[in-house]
C-alpha cells in the first residue's frame, strides 16, 4: 500500500484496560484484563476460539456494554460512550459493502453523518484510496472487485473517517493463504503511513508474528503473556504459550542443578533461571542441529522425513518422546535415513527451561 500518504488527520489512540471482566449469563469470558496498547502500535489479540479476544475487541468498541472493570481511550472513561461517538472503526471479517453502490459511494457513506461538504468528501475518499492502493477503482461496483480488493475497501472505508484507533476482526480469514500473506505486509505498510492505533485479532500465529509490534496470548478469558513477536516465540513464559506459537518441541526434563537439565538419558546445558525440580523444556525445530553419531548432546532415531521445499521436515524419537526438526534444503546431504539413529546438537541458548 501506499507509503507516500501522509498522516495528516490520525494520531493519539492509547488504549488502557483495567481489571475488564465479562460475563454472558453465568458463563465468564473475561477475567481481569490488564492491557495497555500504545498510541499508533499495531497490537494483536491472540488465542483460540472462546478464548476472549473478540469479546475484548467488543468492548473497546462500544459493541458490548462493560459491566465489570474500564475502559479508557486517550485517558477518557469509555463506559457510557456510545460506539458511534468513540474514536474508533471496526473492519470485520465479512466486508459488509453496499452491493448497489460504487467503490467511491462505500467509502464515502459515513462521512455523510459527519456533515463533510462534497469537495472535502471527495478529497477524503480519494486519500483513502490511495492508502489502499485503489486508485482508479472508485467507480467500480462491489461485485466487480476480487475478495482482496473488497478487503481494501472495507479497510478506506474506516479510515476515511479517520479514527484513533481501528479495530480488526479476524479481516483476513475469508482470503486464500497466498492472498492472505499479501495483505499482512499491504496492512503493516498501512499502518505505519496512517500511524493509527491497529488492535488485531486473530487466532493465526503466522499473522500475528507477523504484524504486530506487540502481542497478547490469550487463553479462557485470561492473557498469558505480553510481548514482541520475538519475546513471546523466544522466550515463551509458558508452556501453552510456547505450544501455541509455531512448532513447539516439549520435552519432560528434570533440573539436576543451576544450569543443567536432564532429559531422558542426556545431561544437557541450560539456562534454568529459577525454575528447579520437574520442568518442561522447550526446543523450536530450527534450532536442532543433526550431527553424526557420537558428536551431540543426545541420541534420536530418525522416524520419518517429510519434505516441504525449502526445508526438510525431520521427525525424531528420543526414548519414546516425539521430537521435530526443520533442515534447510540448501544443497548439502542430508545427514539423516530413515530407521538411523542420529545425534542432536542442542545449544543452551536454544533451550527455553519453564517451570511445571
């Protein structure tokens, strides 16, 4: 999307979070949230189904009434704000245009109850698709766009009214995967042109590493852990964190002493914090290293290969506990058959020691 737009209109759009609770009937969804969201981060909500991350959206919105805890945008109290007169704009999942109006006429439909003049109105819708890269589409109907092109759509039709803050309902989940993986870079090049506030939810991992400066593992109504996408896949403080974001190898291990873990018959270094007695270490896929026999830290046997194009898939059995490793394909022999034993190389800085 365009980088050349200027931000003039956007900003502010902080977002605080405290002790917000909710309930439908007996049933509770929210547990005490604390959050924080900076003004202009491109911030996701991230978790499984029934986890609360829409529910939470909802109520930043004004779609939810908030019964327990608040909710404050820019330092205003947002509890008996009606959503219309918030500063913020919600893109869902299902686009919603008008199918018997133009690209230009959807765009341009909220800023007629803002009592903009015409001249403006067109300058507005024109900024608008510019920042979505539909220059030229502005008298198209609806039906004559592609599912991302409708997206865009959705996507000027909030901005134009230029909120603080924009909220997104899994926008994304209606597209193919490769369209799907345009638009997470098209989204994050938008927002860094608007320098809004972007709360993103989502349940795929994929978008919200990619994307977000800052994130929220959540789980039945609680958040796990906040954090960069690189903090919260590095340095997971849980292992449903860690089991959640990517391929996560969990082995059951035990803490022998500051700085060394067992795992089934291998002694291996790592950094154990303050965590003692039975554990759980976690080990990404990219990070094991096959050597030959007799070289690493621990003993596997070789299940099963799965090639995947750019990487080898290898499936491993230390004892009877599962592991997987990723190998580039870059040319080199691939030093693993079938029903071979191999050893690992596992650096302590790949291994990630929490607590059980």
């Amino acid at each position: 999307m365009s980088s050349s737009t200027t931000r003039t209109g956007y900003g502010g759009g902080r977002i605080e979070l405290t002790e917000l609770s909710k309930w439908y009937g007996e049933q509770q969804v929210l547990r005490s949230i604390d959050l924080t969201i900076e003004a202009g981060e491109f911030f996701s909500l991230l978790g499984p189904s029934g986890c609360g991350k829409t529910t939470t959206l909802r109520l930043i919105g004004g779609f939810e009434p908030i019964e327990v805890g608040l909710v404050r945008i820019d330092g205003a109290d947002m509890r008996d704000v009606p959503p219309e007169q918030r500063p913020v704009n919600t893109v869902f999942q299902s686009y919603a245009l008008f199918p018997h109006q133009t690209v230009a006429e959807n765009i341009a439909f909220g800023l007629r109850f803002q009592k903009v003049d015409k001249t403006e109105r067109a300058r507005r819708v024109g900024e608008a698709l510019e920042l979505v890269r539909l220059e030229g589409y502005g008298g198209r109907k609806p039906h004559q766009l592609s599912g991302g092109q409708q997206q865009r759509v959705a996507l000027a039709r909030s901005l134009v009214l230029r909120p603080r803050v924009l909220l997104l309902d899994e926008p994304l989940g209606a597209l193919d995967a490769k369209l799907r993986r345009t638009l997470q870079l098209e989204l994050r090049q938008l927002h860094h042109d608007v320098g809004i506030t972007f709360v993103y939810v989502t349940h795929d991992q994929e978008e919200a590493l990619t994307m977000s400066d800052r994130l929220a593992v959540m789980r039945v109504g609680e958040i796990d852990q906040v954090g960069t996408p690189r903090e919260v896949y590095d340095t997971p403080a849980t292992a449903y964190v860690a089991d959640f974001l990517g391929i996560a190898n969990l082995l059951p291990a035990t803490v022998t002493e500051t700085g060394r873990v067992r795992i089934g018959d291998a002694d291996v270094a790592a950094d154990t914090r303050d965590v003692t007695g039975s554990c759980t270490v976690l080990v990404r896929p990219e990070r094991i290293q096959l050597v030959a026999a007799g070289s690493g830290t621990m003993r596997a046997r070789v299940e099963q290969l799965v090639f995947a194009g750019p990487v080898t898939h290898v499936h491993l059995a230390v004892g009877d506990q599962p592991l997987q490793a990723v190998i580039p394909n870059d040319g080199m022999p691939l030093m693993a058959q079938v029903g071979q034993d191999v050893d690992l190389e596992l650096s302590p800085d790949a291994l990630r020691v929490l607590a059980a």
